[in-house]
C-alpha cells in the first residue's frame, strides 16, 4: 500500500498523541479527516475541522484533490500568539 506521511504540530500533536502518521494515497481531504479523526477520536476531529494542511509544502486548497503517494501533510491548527 502506497502512503502519506502526516506530520502533526501544536495542538494537533496534544490531540493525536504523536508527532507523525501515514494514512493511504488517494485520501480528498475529508477522507483524510475521517481517516485521522477515527484512528485518534473526536479531540482530534475538532483539530482538524479548523485546522490548515500543507501537502509538501503547499496549501491543501482543493478538498477534492488525492493526495499522492510519497507525499508530506503537515497538520497545522490555529496559533494563537501574543
């Protein structure tokens, strides 16, 4: 099975209980979000529904694109700064 790798960050690492993930291929983005949000439960659910995601880098902008194999999603929820 090919896969992605998925990098948590901030908050989305507290909800996760991990630093990193893989997930298949192919996910859109809510198959991505289902994926995750069954595996780790509804904290880190909420995470996501508010979250941003960088495939390699660039903004995960349409939700209906798969993600290719081999690729990097970095998890990066709300910051909240001072």
């Amino acid at each position: 099975m090919e896969s992605v790798t998925v990098r948590y960050f901030a908050g989305a690492r507290a909800a996760a209980g991990r630093t990193s993930d893989a997930v298949p291929a192919g996910l859109d983005r809510d198959g991505f979000v289902t994926e995750l949000t069954r595996r780790h439960g509804d904290g880190l659910g909420r995470v996501l529904a508010v979250a941003s995601f960088l495939v390699d880098g660039t903004v995960w902008h349409d939700r209906h694109a798969p993600l290719p194999a081999g690729a990097t999603v970095d998890v990066l929820p709300p910051f909240a700064g001072g």
